[in-house]
C-alpha cells in the first residue's frame, strides 16, 4: 500500500498528456500489486495463494518498469523515484519469500 501511495503521488506529476497513457497504466499496475496479496489471501488454497502472489510479483515489475521510463522520459528526475524503487526492491523479496514458504509447505 506505501508504494501504491507513492506511486500515485509521482503520477501526478506527469504531463497532462500522460494522464491516460503512461499515468493511467503505473497506477493500475502498482493498485494490482495490493490487490491481487489481499484476493490471493483470501482464496482457500495454499496454491491459489502462490498464484496470486505471482500475479502480484508481476504487476510489481510492470511498476517498475513503467517507472524506469519515467525517468528515461523526463517525466520524473531519479531522485524523485528513489523511495519507489526501494519499495520495489523490497516487496520483491517479500513476495518471492512467502511464495517459496507457501509452496514448499504444499510439497
């Protein structure tokens, strides 16, 4: 959620021409992130857990990504974007971390 809020605040400072182009598609790829941990965590399985966990991981690389050409574009300065790419970093290694735990205890 700290990332999402963060990453909000940084897509309002795109151009207004990025409103429904690059500001429109980091906020629904960094909301998908909390999105799919909370509707994995409440599906019964160990495994659809780990599904949705996967899901998530993938969103959390299109927020970086999306972010990445953000900067290439100008649109945000690299310092800007620091407290983002932590978070990033971060949740990564969360999530990679309660996969394997969840799936290694399926097995």
């Amino acid at each position: 959620m700290d990332l999402a809020v963060a990453v909000y605040g940084l897509a309002g400072k795109f151009p207004p021409t990025e409103t429904y182009r690059l500001g429109s598609q980091i906020t629904r790829a960094v909301a998908s992130v909390p999105a799919n941990i909370a509707e994995g965590n409440a599906r019964g399985t160990k495994r659809d857990y780990a599904n949705f966990l996967s899901t998530a991981k993938g969103s959390l690389m299109e927020t970086e990504t999306f972010l990445m050409l953000a900067v290439r574009l100008k649109f945000l300065s690299q310092d800007e974007t620091t407290l983002a790419f932590g978070l990033v970093t971060e949740i990564s290694k969360m999530l990679t971390a309660l996969r394997s735990r969840l799936l290694s205890n399926i097995e």
